[in-house]
C-alpha cells in the first residue's frame, strides 16, 4: 500500500502534468519534472484521452463549508431550523434539506456533509453523440473514409447549413474518441485518424527537422514571382521525397491553390531515376498546370536543370532547414503518414495503389479550402482559365 500511495498525483500535480502536457512535453519529461515514474504520468493522460477535464467548481447557490460549519452549530446549541436560515440568509427549506439528506439533526457533521454534497453534485453532461443517432452515423461513416474531426465538422456546416443540430465540433468528435468511457463511437474508429494513438498529443509537440544537403546552382524561393506567393492562379506546385523502410521512397507533388496530390512511385532517390519519373508525371498535366516547382534541399533534384529543360517547368529550392516554405506539401506528407506510416516498405505499392490513395485525399474536405475538396477546386480553377 506505501508503495501505491508514493504514485499516486496530488491535485496540483495533476494540474502541473496537464499544463505541461498542453505545452507539448514528453511523458519522461513531466516525470522528471514531477518525480513520478512516466507509467504512472501515462495512466492519469490514457484514462482522459490526452484531453485535459474541465475544472470542477461550485455554484455559487450551493451552500459553502463555513455555512454548513454554520448550520452544525447552530444545531449543537439546539436552534430551530428556521433561527438558523435567518443566521445564514437562507430560505428555511434549503437548511432542512440539508440537515434531513446528511443523516438529520442527530449525525449532521459539516465537512462529511460538505465532501458528499460535491461528490453526489458531479453529473457528466451526456455527449451529443450518444443522444443524436444520425449524426453519430454520418461521424462514425465519414471516420471511416479517413476525414478528420474537422473537416466532418466543417462539411457538416456546409451540408446541413439550417439545421444546427447536425452540428458538432471535432473537439467533442475526440472526446468521443479517445475518452472510451463514454462508449459511443468505437475505439476501432481511431485507427482511420491520420495519428494512431489513442491519446491526443498538444500541437506544441510538433517539430519538423530538415536536414539536407545543397544543390548547384538552386533558385531560391526568394525569387519566387508574387503570383505564386499568393495562391492566385493555379499550376505551381510544392514537392518532395517521401522515405519509408528498406530504402524506399516516393514522390509526392501538392499544387498549391487547391492542395491537389499527385504520388509517383519512384525505384530509388538516385537523382536521375526522380527526376524523369517526376518530369514524365507533370508532363502529363494541361499546360495551364505547369507553372513552377519548389523543393525542398534533397540531393534528389541535383539535376533539376534537366527536370526543367523536359517540362519548362522552373524549379525553386527552400532556404537550407526551412521546412514550412513548402507548408501545403509538408501537411500533406503528415496526411499520407496515415497510408504509409513510418517505416513502411513503399517499394511495394504500385502506382495504381498510390493513386487511389491519391484520390482519397483528393476527395476530402480541407479546412483551408473552406471544406472544399482539392479535386473540385482544381476542376473550378483550371475550368474558369479556360
């Protein structure tokens, strides 16, 4: 039991691994800084979900302890219940419901009365979820095509624009995920969120490394014409190599207006084999879709003279470790994780198998598109250049 008891969390530590939780801190972390073993940190963040409670707090009509100390008192000293609720400012019946539901005049103890009255005044709000039958459908169907909480939660904005009780936030969506004690969407819904785990991490843990290597004579994005700055026109596009096990790689090209993705498997990083297998790809494109290329500082576009000479496409390169440059291919390569998690062998998939994952996530509702879809925004954009 001694040993039970040293794991256990006080309720400012509690309050102490949440805030650091929040703010993007690893396990090891907040159990160093809290002299608790990581397991015991795990367990407190599993049993919510990685999402913080909501504070608990009286209501300010509710008897507070110095009141009841008070009413057991006056009840001591033999007053009626009456003389006591005039002390008090209270209405008599509120004193004798008090006295009568913590054992009546004879066992009435004001901090037993006090503990009970906040433990029995915990009700958890019932989750929207588990009362609106059709909306939990449409979630759980709209889970399994690998929507985020979001863009269900923006679509169904669109989709059900006069009747807000279709309406619900991806917050309340993960809540419902990953707060399992709620049993109503199943657990097994999570394995189509883009991240696996089964608690929610803080946006604060997210960092992006870049280390690569430097290409002769690279243009740089700094010189990059206003018009592809601004998103305006379609047909300028961000791309990257993207690594799997067993060296294995695959290209992934985002077009920046509409976040349309293109895969292209590729048979190495060699500098050659990318470059005519991403030359052979954008050739392939209506030429109103073939304005320009940024890169990030991968060795793979050593030769993007040639890429350029093959499709008249220019290409830009990202200052060295500058990742967010290209921010619409990095998300984009977060959103493929969800296919090909870390150390998957893409060598095995074939071009067929990537476009259709391809088309997946063409098909589904971005939040920075207003909940359009890529595929139907790059239609509207290259339907109204013509």
């Amino acid at each position: 039991m001694a040993a039970g008891k040293r794991t256990r969390l006080s309720t400012s530590q509690r309050v102490e691994v949440w805030r650091r939780w929040k703010a993007g801190e690893s396990l090891h972390a907040i159990g160093r800084a809290l002299g608790k073993a990581h397991p015991v940190i795990h367990l407190l963040l599993k049993r919510h979900g990685g999402i913080a409670p909501l504070v608990r707090h009286r209501s300010r009509s509710a008897l507070t302890l110095q009141e009841r100390e008070d009413i057991s008192r006056g009840i001591a000293c033999g007053s009626s219940i009456r003389a006591i609720a005039r002390g008090l400012d209270r209405a008599a019946s509120t004193v004798s419901r008090e006295v009568a539901r913590h054992g009546g005049r004879s066992s009435y103890r004001a901090s037993e009365a006090d503990q009970q009255a906040w433990e029995s005044a915990f009700r958890p709000k019932t989750c929207l979820l588990a009362t609106h039958t059709k909306l939990r459908k449409i979630v759980a169907s709209k889970l399994m095509l690998d929507w985020s909480p979001e863009q269900i939660s923006g679509w169904l904005k669109l989709q059900y624009p006069n009747d807000e009780s279709m309406r619900v936030s991806h917050e309340t969506i993960y809540r419902s995920l990953f707060i399992q004690a709620r049993g109503v969407l199943k657990k097994e819904l999570i394995q189509h969120l883009r991240s696996k785990r089964r608690i929610r991490r803080s946006q604060h843990s997210r960092i992006f490394r870049d280390s690569r290597g430097q290409i002769a004579d690279a243009i740089s994005i700094r010189e990059r014409p206003p018009e592809i700055e601004d998103r305006a026109i379609p047909g300028h596009w961000e791309g990257d190599l993207l690594s799997g096990s067993k060296n294995s790689h695959m290209v992934t090209l985002v077009e920046r207006h509409s976040r349309f993705t293109a895969l292209v498997k590729v048979s190495s990083k060699d500098t050659a084999v990318v470059v005519a297998a991403l030359s052979r790809q954008v050739r392939k494109l209506p030429t109103s879709l073939r304005r320009s290329l940024t890169w990030d500082r991968g060795l793979e576009m050593a030769k993007h003279k040639t890429f350029t000479v093959a499709t008249n496409v220019k290409v830009y390169f990202c200052d060295p470790q500058s990742p967010w440059q290209r921010g619409s291919n990095e998300n984009t390569n977060g959103l493929l994780r969800q296919y090909f998690p870390k150390r998957t062998d893409l060598s095995s998939y074939t071009q067929a198998e990537l476009d259709k994952v391809a088309l997946r996530l063409n098909q589904r509702p971005r939040k920075t598109l207003d909940f359009e879809t890529p595929a139907s925004r790059l239609r509207a954009s290259v339907a109204s250049t013509h």
